[in-house]
C-alpha cells in the first residue's frame, strides 16, 4: 500500500460481498490523491458516499461480481471543470469470500481541453476572420478593376484595408492566447505578483491612450508588498490591461477611470455589491473559499453602463452588447473578457460586474491569498 500511497493518480481499493446490496460496496484503502481528490476523511467507508456517480459505481459493479474490467468517465463539477477516466480492474477473491476492485482515476482535462480548445478556435476563427477577409477580398477586386487609376479611392480603399487587416491581426493573437491559457487553466500558478506594481505597470502603458481620449485615471493602491498573490505576473497584466481597455472604451471624453485594491477580504465580501442599486452578477465564484483571504482589484467606468439582460453573456466569446459593439474607438475582438475569465479561474479567482445604466459599470477580480488571519476572539 505504501507504493499506492504516492501514486499522484486516484487509486481506491473496493471491497464488496452482496451484488444486491448498495451499501455493501467499500472502500478499504484511498491513497493520498485519491482523500484529496474525494475529500475522503476516514480509513475505509461506503463506496457511495466518496463517489457518487452512478456510471462509476456500475464499473465497480462490473468488477467486482462480473470480473470484467469497468470503464466510465467521472467528471466531480465545479469551475476547474475536471475530466477523469475511472478503470475498475477486478482482483483475487480475499480470504473472507468477498470481491476486490481496484478503482483508479486517470485525469484527461488536458487532452479533452486540448481536443476541445482546437475545435472551438476553429469554429470561432472561421467565423469571426470571414467579414474582414471578405472586405479585403472585395477591395483588391476593387482596386484592380475600375479603381485602378482613382487615386483618391485608391487611398481610401488602402486604409480601409489596413483596418481590417489589424482586425484580423487582433483576432488570431486573442485567440492563440486564449487557446493557451485555457490548456493549462487547470495547472496552478506558481509565481508571486504585487497587484499594486502590476496596476501601476499597465496604467503607465495606456495612459499615453487615456491622454488622446481626454480620459483620467484616479486609483487607490496599497503599499508595495501589501498586495502580493501566487500568480503569473504576465497574465495578471493581461487581466489588468483588458479591463482598463474596456474601462477606456466606453468611457466618454473627459470622463475618469477609476481603480482601487482591497486587501484581507472573504470571498463574499470580495464579491459583494459595491453599488447599492446596481445590477449585479458573479461572472466567475472560486471553489472551496472558505477560509482564504482575498485581494480584490474593481476597475469601474464613467461610459453608459451595460443594461441587466446583458450581464450573464459578457464573459462569452466574441459576445458584444447590442450599440456597443461597433464604431471606431469602441471596436474590439470580444474575447478581452473571456480571456479574463479563464484567467481568473486558473488562478482560483472570482469575478464579478456590477453596473448602473447611464453611470458606468464595474469589473472586480479578486485573487486568493493565504488563510485569513482574523483578530483573537475576546477573553
């Protein structure tokens, strides 16, 4: 058993007697990702109340009183969106006359993602570069036919051209970059990111934008080191980046930007409404917060704000708000907040919007930090 033990699969040894009895079936022994995995607390228990999948429990079945090797895939629920194949491979008889099923759990997140991932970025690229490319394809046939010697359509038609060009240029670098991020959305970021250093970093980069639209930013950050999370830098600055982008988008000309960090909250006071009225949703609710400490970043708004219907879709791809979506400034990929949802869910985040309509709206990403440190209780 030591050797199971440190096996980084889920592996669980089933024992049943009775083929008609449900509770009959145990577990006697759970390595080490298996208790993990099944929050399993206690030596050995009903096979049912760690897994509770019914196609899981009948290739046990199958095991245990077919003898035949059981297969069937579990997959627990929750944001991480995990997929395991279960192998329950028959055993000797034991002494007592009952059966033995070992029950092992192989995780295929990664290449379900992948195969997934690769038909999505197809389906998405084909539809999303098909407009551009066909009015590019339209203004070459132009320039070669009757245009040809009008100078002045001739330019027009090449700046058009341009901008469409850069449209596609931004599509395929959103979505290779979403294709990467949600690949290894299930692994863990290892680094350590200042949120404050971060926020100021991506707030010297656009404000050069900010100035040409007559637009303002105003934060509020802690010190440095007071806003420190397990993080990848780059992507927390893509996060950064994306929802001060947008924040810039729709806001009007002399309009202000505003950013603030939030230190030692819950996860219910991070994801909380902040504006009372306000039409509120959670984009994205981390798993297992109980206990964790939060750093909570808000960037909000001075633009029109984004009406209630609209709210549960802003995260989808290339999903835009009907009279927001076109028109110079304002043209994007609509993949920025996909992008910072995935994001968010790889670093075990939350996010949430918030939004009044004529008086902005408000994206807050908030990051888990360590257990939360709380003052002792009273004597």
């Amino acid at each position: 058993m030591r050797m199971l033990e440190v096996v980084p699969d889920p592996i669980l040894l089933v024992a049943g007697q009775d083929p008609d009895d449900l509770i009959d079936r145990r577990f006697v022994f759970a390595n080490a990702a298996a208790r993990d995995l099944f929050r399993i607390t206690r030596e050995s228990g009903p096979l049912a109340t760690a897994v509770r999948a019914p196609e899981v429990l009948e290739a046990v079945d199958e095991a245990l009183f077919g003898k035949v090797t059981g297969e069937a895939a579990y997959q627990p629920g929750g944001a991480q969106d995990r997929v395991w194949r279960a192998l329950a491979q028959p055993l000797t008889t034991d002494g007592d006359g009952g059966n033995l099923a070992l029950l092992f759990f192989r995780d295929e997140t990664e290449v379900r993602r992948a195969e997934r991932t690769r038909a999505d970025f197809l389906a998405n690229a084909s539809h999303e570069l098909r407009t551009p490319l066909a009015s590019l394809t339209g203004f070459i046939e132009t320039l070669r036919g009757h245009a040809r010697e009008d100078e002045a359509a001739r330019d027009k038609f090449l700046a058009i051209m341009q901008i469409q060009a850069e449209r596609m240029r931004r599509l395929i670098e959103d979505l290779m970059s979403l294709s990467r991020i949600e690949l290894n959305e299930h692994v863990p970021p290892l680094g350590k990111v200042d949120i404050s250093l971060a926020t100021i970093d991506v707030l010297d980069a656009l404000g050069p934008i900010a100035a040409e639209r007559c637009v303002s930013f105003k934060s509020t950050l802690p010190s440095r080191g007071e806003a420190v999370v397990a993080g990848d830098r780059d992507q927390i600055l893509q996060i950064i980046q994306n929802l001060l982008e947008n924040a810039l988008k729709y806001s009007p000309s002399r309009g202000e930007v505003t950013m603030d960090v939030r230190l030692n909250l819950d996860a219910a006071e991070a994801g909380a409404r902040r504006t009372p009225g306000s039409a509120y949703l959670s984009l994205l609710t981390p798993d297992h917060a109980a206990g964790l400490s939060y750093v909570a970043l808000t960037v909000k708004d001075s633009g029109p704000g984004i009406a209630r219907e609209h709210l549960p879709r802003l995260t989808e791809r290339f999903y835009r708000v009907e009279g927001q979506k076109s028109g110079g400034e304002r043209s994007g990929t609509g993949l920025g907040l996909a992008i910072v949802k995935h994001i968010m869910n790889r670093h075990r985040g939350g996010l949430m919007v918030e939004s009044v309509e004529g008086a902005g709206a408000a994206f807050t990403a908030y990051f888990p930090v360590s257990p939360r440190i709380l003052p002792p209780a009273a004597s």
